[in-house]
C-alpha cells in the first residue's frame, strides 16, 4: 500500500504559504533564518537556494568570452531532448528550446539564466506529478531527476524548495511507513526498505525504538507467520532448522524466534 499525497491540497497549501509569505515558485526563499528555523531542513533549503544563485552566475562567467557568450556541446538522451554542457554544468533542453536559447552552439548570459529558471521549474512540475501518485523520500526524488539528466545542483534546489514546504520530509515518510508495516513486516525488512529509499539510519532507529510494545507486534507476527510455515512442514524433516531459517529469512531476531519455535513445537 503506497503512502499518498492528496495533490491538490498540496497546491493549495503551496499557493496559499508562496501568496502569504512572499514565497515565489524560482526557489528563492524569502523567509529570514528566525522564519526558516521553525520549518524541518528550512536552514538547509535556504543555503541551497543561495548557493545555487551564485552557481548559475559563476557557471556561465567562468567560460564565456568577452562578447558575453559561451560555447556549448551536447549529446542526444532521446528524438526529444538534448543534454546541452555549459562549462562543467548540463541543462536537459528540448529540441525547440535549444533553437530559441542558443545560436551557433552558443549562448549569452540572459538566456542562459531564462533557460535555467525554466528548466528548474519544470522539475518542480515533475515532482508535483510524482507526488499526485504517491509520497517519495529526497533520495527518490533525486534519483529520478537524475536520470532525467537534471543537474545536481538543480536537484538540490528543487529537493530544498519541497523540504521547505514539508511536502519532502524522510522523517514524516519513515514514521508513516514504520506504523504502515509494523504488523506486517519485520524490523528488520522495514529497515531495509527504508534505507534502499534513502532515508538516515539515526531516523530508522529513533522512531523503531520510540514504538511502544513493538516487541511483542513483532513476536505475535512471527508467530502467525510461524505457524502457517510449520503446518507445511509438519511432515518433513528437520523442522525445527527449517522453521528456524525461514523465520531468519523474514528477518526477525534470534530471541523472537527461539520464542516462536518453543511455543510451537514444545508448548
């Protein structure tokens, strides 16, 4: 069952912070830091933000010549899109921007800076659609845009502009899975699921270890879990070993499971 977002409340709410707040959909934070403390990763979003102002800015003055024009090269990702190299830094542009943006395999500073904002609002558009199916971590989110070829300073920009808004927040996400699947999966497969989705390990554990009475969710879920494999088994050798490797498997602990196999097979 995949953890959901309502969407359109999401872009009331947004529409309603950016209209009360003097927030705008660029990327540019306009709280102070007092403001941005009272948000969860709002310090980080705003260092974000300012550093990738100065990125663009630096990327393109690094390289252009003195008529204010850079030289770029590109490589095909697909009959629609581009990969277009500016110095060190890569915008993925369709055909038809790159022929309004550039000319002669070149472009000014102005058009540079258009095409980046364009280019970064169209990231927020994607994470808006990905959000509409269901909720992602950062690392997901980042992961996708990457192979998209979004550039990982614009990554981090859109990852700092949806942190900011608490519409991105691995802490929320890990908490709502970890109560999703407490009675359904291990410690252990949690764990592991969280942390292929990029979620901190301190979080993991903070929130398993603040669940009350989960010891005894996980034992009574090997235990049915338990029971089912054992009336399988019943007629096979060995059925204490295999029980026990096959809870293992499941990935519960060696006190859950010595507990399980004496209420079954001794009890």
């Amino acid at each position: 069952m995949p953890i959901q977002f309502d969407l359109e409340k999401v872009k009331a709410e947004v529409l309603a912070r950016e209209k009360n707040e003097n927030k705008d959909l660029n990327g540019a934070c306009a709280c102070s830091d007092t403001d941005c403390e009272a948000y969860r990763d709002k310090g980080y979003a705003k260092e974000v933000y300012d550093k990738g102002e100065d990125f663009d800015i630096l990327a393109f003055d690094s390289g252009s010549d003195l008529d204010g024009y850079i030289d770029v090269s590109s490589k095909k990702i697909n009959d629609k899109k581009i990969k277009v190299f500016v110095g060190e830094y890569f915008l993925p542009v369709y055909k038809g921007e790159y022929f309004k943006y550039f000319k002669d395999d070149r472009i000014d500073k102005d058009s540079f800076l258009k095409l980046r904002e364009s280019i970064i609002n169209r990231a927020k558009k994607r994470v808006y659609y990905l959000l509409s199916d269901r909720a992602y971590t950062a690392f997901e989110i980042r992961t996708k845009l990457a192979r998209s070829a979004y550039h990982y300073a614009d990554i981090d920009i859109v990852i700092a502009y949806f942190r900011r808004l608490s519409y991105l927040d691995d802490y929320e996400y890990a908490d709502r899975y970890i109560n999703l699947y407490k009675d359904r999966k291990s410690i252990r497969q949690i764990k592991d699921k969280l942390r292929t989705k990029g979620v901190d390990r301190h979080i993991i554990d903070e929130l398993i270890f603040s669940l009350d009475e989960i010891g005894d969710i996980q034992y009574n879920l090997a235990l049915e879990q338990g029971l089912k494999k054992y009336n399988s088994l019943k007629q096979s050798d060995k059925v204490r070993d295999k029980l026990y490797s096959y809870l293992a498997r499941r990935g519960y602990d060696y006190g859950i499971i010595s507990r399980v196999i004496t209420e079954i097979l001794y009890d």
